[in-house]
C-alpha cells in the first residue's frame, strides 16, 4: 500500500492486516523530454513539475481544485483533485512506470505519444484504481508549449446566480483557457488573505501570441458578463514561489473538507447558497473551492471551518450528499457517500449491521455509530 504525501479529505487508508505501507516521499525526479512532455516520479510535488516545467518552455496544464502540497502520485493512489479546463488528471497521461504484484517492471501505455482510443487504451481505465493493481513509480505526462504571453485574469461577482451563468455561458463558447478556478469570500480570503474578499471569484489563465490576447482577453470578458469588476494584476494560487505556496497550502488544509460535488455550471450559484445555509446550521462555517471544465461541468469541493473528528466529518459528509441530492445534474464523489445512500437493499444491509453491532457491543467500544 502507498502512503499519499498529502491527503485532501479524512484518513481513509486502512493497511491490509500484515501489509507494508510505501512511502515515496523521496522518489521525486523529474524528466522534461522533447514535445513538450515529463516523466515524474510519484514523489515529486506538483508544484515542484509546475515551476521547472516553466523554467524549462514547459506549462502544466492540469491544477489541483484545492491548493495543496500534492505530490503527482497522490493523483493515481490519493485523493489529489488535479484537472484542467479541458479535462481530468488522466487525460494528460500518456503512461505509467509501475511494479507488478510479482516484482517485475510494467509499463502502461505509450510515454511518447497519447493513446486516447486506441486498442492500447487499458492506461484510462486503470489509472482510477492503479494502486490496486500496481505500484505505480512514475507518471509520463503531457505539458504544453510555453505561450509567448500568460496573463490571469479575475472577475468578481457579487451574486452566485449571475457568477453561474457566466461560467455556463463560458463553457459554451470556443474560447479555452488553460484553468478556471473559481472561490467564494471565504476561500479567497485564505488565498490572498491581504486582499478584500469579493462575495465569489473567478481566475481565468490564458496564453497566446502577445499580438493575439487582447481579442482573446476581450472574448472572455464578453463571456463573463455579469462581473463587478475585473483585475488582470491578482496573483493566483499557483504562479507564486514554492515557500510562498506551501504557506498558503499550510491554512488551506486546516479546513475539513469533505469530497468532491460535481454539478452543471449553471447550478453553482444555488448550490454554494445551500452550503453555506447547513454551514451556518452546523454552526460550521463553509466555503467553496472549484474548477469548471469546458463540458459546462464545475467541479466544487465544499469545506467548512470545523474539527477534523469523525463523527463531524460523517454529520456534514451526510449533509453536502443531502444538498446534492436535491441539485439536478449533481453527483456526490465522496468515499462517505454511499453511507448515506437510501437504497432499499442498502438500508435493510445497514439496519443489519447495526443490530448486529449493537449485539455484539453493548458497552459501544466501537465509535461513532454511522446512521445512514
């Protein structure tokens, strides 16, 4: 079993009995090859990719949702929330360096060149559970060509419903910018916590030609309507120094996070309101990381300002599934989430298991009990 460097929600590894837990922490190499492609081994922090992929003409496309310290392993055996606008984490692999179950090296798919729908496709129907099967080493990624020009751009809105229908009406134009990464008052405060926190934020990061981002910057403006104003000086996450962002990655992780909510662009607005109203119900302060993708889907990770004990952890896991539930489009990722699943054949599993445990422990040494 391979131990993340870091973890963005609860603890949930639980070593097999006898097993040996990995740590690959010091495992962090990295190789920028020709055509704008790396090979980095699961040690290495994204960050770390991220800044000598710069140095080099290189740009990561993918950012983690949250800011933390991830390492790049901790996308295939954590739970590290890496995308782009244009896709997931695994859509910009091209291969895994791995160890067979037997001790032999394994190599899946092409390190050279994507294999996206071809015969050789197992890699994307592997990387969600490589861990289960391999012990992946090292991660060949595709990066992109350095622009002559980057600049981020941020807009700030002061009602969610007019911030969803920007970023819906984003998604549905031809423009595509490299990330969106959206924040409401409370994370932005954590982010840039000088700064005066608008109610929501969006960063939007492009690149081009210099003669070509005005029209590029203009077009997204015009996809963004609705904005209160705009600012092409904010910092983002992820464009400042290493010691600079570990800092950041230091207040971000003391917040309980409880999962990923993945619902359609036009719904973010309601679905941050409700948040934050069981937030303040919880007497737990919510907030709201997110990123959208170019299909019109935002990718949310709701956190809320509250002990990280478990039976806390359970009560508001059950409540952003209750919230989801109730949000057309909207899936609930979290590992907790089939605990609160009102299955027929779920519930009457579970009112076994509780009568059994009640059974079996009458003096209730094992805690929390979990009500679905």
């Amino acid at each position: 079993m391979l131990r993340p460097r870091t973890l963005l929600t609860y603890d949930w590894i639980v070593p097999e009995q006898r097993g040996v837990q990995l740590d690959f922490t010091g495992y962090a190499g990295i190789e920028f090859g020709d055509a704008h492609r790396a090979i980095a081994q699961v040690g290495a922090t994204w960050k770390q990719l991220y800044d000598d992929g710069l140095a080099k003409g290189h740009v990561v496309p993918f950012v983690p949702t949250v800011p933390l310290d991830f390492g790049i392993g901790d996308a295939v055996y954590g739970d590290a929330p890496f995308a782009s606008y244009r896709g997931e984490f695994a859509s910009h692999v091209n291969a895994l360096r791995t160890i067979s179950p037997f001790g032999h090296r394994a190599r899946l798919g092409f390190e050279e060149v994507a294999n996206n729908g071809t015969a050789y496709d197992l890699l994307h129907a592997t990387v969600p559970l490589a861990a289960e099967f391999f012990i992946p080493v090292a991660v060949a990624l595709r990066l992109e060509a350095k622009p002559a020009a980057r600049k981020t751009l941020t807009y700030a809105y002061d009602d969610g419903s007019k911030l969803a229908v920007a970023l819906d009406k984003l998604s549905r134009t031809s423009q595509t910018p490299t990330w969106v990464h959206v924040t409401d008052a409370v994370a932005s405060k954590i982010l840039r916590a000088a700064a005066v926190a608008d109610p929501f934020a969006v960063q939007v990061s492009i690149g081009g030609t210099t003669s070509g981002m005005a029209a590029k910057e203009k077009a997204i403006d015009a996809a963004m309507a609705g904005f209160t104003s705009k600012n092409g000086e904010v910092p983002n996450p992820f464009d400042v120094p290493a010691a600079a962002y570990r800092k950041t990655a230091d207040t971000v992780t003391r917040s309980l996070f409880v999962g990923e909510v993945r619902l359609p662009a036009r719904s973010l607005g309601d679905f941050v309101a409700k948040t934050r109203a069981f937030g303040d119900q919880s007497a737990a302060k919510a907030g709201i990381y997110a990123t959208l993708r170019a299909t019109g889907t935002v990718s949310t990770f709701p956190f809320f300002a509250a002990p990280k004990d478990r039976s806390k952890v359970y009560d508001l896991s059950k409540g952003v599934r209750a919230i989801a539930a109730k949000t057309p489009g909207a899936a609930f990722t979290s590992r907790l989430a089939h605990l609160w699943e009102e299955e027929t054949h779920f519930m009457r599993r579970m009112a076994f298991l509780r009568s059994l445990k009640l059974t079996i422990d009458t003096a209730h040494v094992a805690q929390p009990l979990v009500s679905p």
